[in-house]
C-alpha cells in the first residue's frame, strides 16, 4: 500500500482578530502581545451601573483626570502578557533558588558579622509591608484603570511585589529565626523610624485616581525606595562588609526594579506627551508623591546607612529627576 503525501499551503481568510486589526492597521499579523491586549477591555453591554460608585460605569476611564483618546497607546515596550512574563519570572526564580541553595551548601550566613546581619534584618524586613502595600496598590490599578495596555502589566507588577515579600520572608528565615518576622511587624507598627514611611503606604490605599496611584507608588516610592535599600544599603554597604549572602539572597528586587522602570517610564512618558494638561497633572502628582516618599524614607536612611544616608537618599532623587525629565515631566 502507498500513500502518496503532498503539501498543500492553507491561507488563512483573515491575519487576526477583528478587534485587533483596528489597532494594528488593516490585515496584518499581529504578535501574541497585541492579541493578548488589544481591544480587551470591555467597554459596552453593560447591566448596570456599581452600586457602590453610581458615578461610574463598571469599566470607565473617567475614574482617572488623565485624559487619552486611546489607553491601547500606553504600550509595555517589554511586551509582556501572561506567558512572556510568566516564562521571564521562571528563570529569575531559577536564578534566585540557585542563590539561596549557594548560600547554603556553603554555610555563608555563618560568615556574616552579627552587627552587619542585625542591621541587614532590621533594615530589610520590615520592607515586607512596603511590598504588600504595594502588591495592593497595583491591583486596585488593575481594577480601576482602564486599557487591557495599562491594567494587565499592573495585575504583573502587584504579583512582583508579592514575590518581593516572599524573597524578604526566606530571607528573615535564613538569616534567623521565624520571631525576627514578627519584630520585623512590631518594628512596622510602633517603631519610630518606619511610621512616615507606613503613613505613606497607608494613605496610597485610598488614593482613587488609578493614574495617581500609578504615580504615587510605581514611580515616586519605588524609585527612591529601591536604589536607596537595595543599592546603596545593600550593595554598597552591606555586602562591602561580609554580607555578600544578603545581596544574592535579595539580587531579583534591583534586577527587577531596573527592568520595571522601563515600563513606569514609558507609561508616564506617552500619557504626559498626550496633552499639556496631562503633562501638568503627572508633574503635579510626581512632585508632590516624590516630597513625601523622600521624606518617608529619610528616617530609613539614616538608621541604614547613618550620616551617609542621606546623601544615598540625595543621590536617588536625583536618578528619579532623570529618569522624569526623560519621560516629560518636571520634579
């Protein structure tokens, strides 16, 4: 028996989706980013309106002063949807359990000074609550934003910041014992040095411009925050001094960090560039979240880093002024 087996080209009627061909211009191809964001957001058929925000439709742009006749334009130039970035965070988690499996098999936490490890856990995890206050402050983005380009990459970022917390747990747990937890929540609650910088987590909460939001936690704390802790503190302090354990053990938030602000910046670049209105809003919030985030983390600083801190604190705010001034806006 033969069986005679002969190609034949399929073409395709159509190159994609409907509602992503208006966003991508006519039949063309589109990447698996662009059919997994464009034209997403649901935007009619609604039952009714939330009974608990009769102002609003369930999905409504108008919850943001940010004005945009298009929320598709605030692109992720990392193009992530949920497999991209699904598939980046395995090899970081990866990386990050070779690390602590490293630190380990070579006994390296028995290296460290006491004074040096002390510091390290005092300093480091009570920023467990940050990340949760963050984690938070991103879904509810997610939730009362508007644009699949703007929500979905800020559902990513709030579950990075869950991964934040986890990572400062096992390190409370490799550094000490599982009660350096519960300091660090004591430390959180009543000690002096954390209640500008926990006023500020908890005021973020009630912030309901989800554009605001964006700004008061994605830009102006976390790029003070993270230059500040696990740069200047961690990297040039800590691991100068024997802890080269803590700064493999905490190597995914800078990495992490530095690949996010493309995203932040790109967000706040395209949105400010829309209008002069916006640009004047962005720059308003920028300026007046950056005063209180820098002051909430002075305290922090100081405790950190001692009469160098706030130099370490300048220097951030300066990298933060640059990284605003290239995406359009004043501080």
């Amino acid at each position: 028996m033969n069986i005679d087996l002969q190609a034949r080209e399929i073409t395709p009627l159509r190159q994609t989706y409907a509602h992503v061909a208006k966003y991508v211009g006519g039949d063309k191809a589109a990447s698996r980013y662009q059919e997994a964001t464009f034209g997403a957001q649901p935007s009619a058929n609604f039952h009714y309106r939330p009974t608990w925000d009769p102002q609003h439709e369930i999905f409504d742009a108008s919850r943001s002063a940010v004005v945009l006749a298009d929320w598709y334009v605030l692109k992720d130039p990392r193009q992530f949807y949920y497999a991209t970035w699904a598939i980046a965070r395995a090899r970081q988690q990866d990386t990050m359990e070779a690390n602590f499996q490293f630190v380990e098999t070579r006994g390296m936490v028995a290296k460290i000074g006491d004074d040096v490890r002390d510091k390290a856990l005092q300093v480091l995890l009570p920023l467990r609550h940050a990340a949760w206050g963050a984690n938070m402050n991103n879904a509810a983005i997610c939730a009362y934003g508007y644009g699949t380009a703007f929500t979905a990459p800020a559902m990513f970022h709030a579950m990075d910041n869950l991964g934040v917390a986890q990572y400062l747990t096992r390190l409370g747990l490799a550094l000490d014992e599982p009660s350096a937890l519960d300091d660090a929540k004591r430390a959180w609650l009543d000690e002096p040095r954390w209640q500008v910088l926990r006023r500020y987590v908890e005021d973020s909460f009630v912030v309901k411009d989800p554009f605001e939001l964006f700004v008061a936690q994605n830009l102006a704390l976390d790029g003070l925050l993270y230059p500040l802790v696990y740069g200047s503190f961690v990297d040039d302090h800590v691991a100068l001094q024997g802890g080269t354990a803590v700064a493999m053990l905490t190597a995914f938030m800078p990495e992490w960090h530095d690949e996010s602000a493309r995203w932040v910046d790109a967000v706040i670049k395209t949105a400010a560039a829309e209008s002069a209105a916006n640009e004047r809003l962005i720059s308003g919030w920028a300026q007046a979240w950056t005063e209180r985030a820098r002051a909430a983390l002075a305290p922090v600083a100081h405790y950190a880093l001692g009469d160098a801190g706030q130099e370490a604190l300048a220097d951030a705010a300066t990298r933060l002024a640059e990284r605003c001034r290239k995406a359009g806006i004043a501080l």
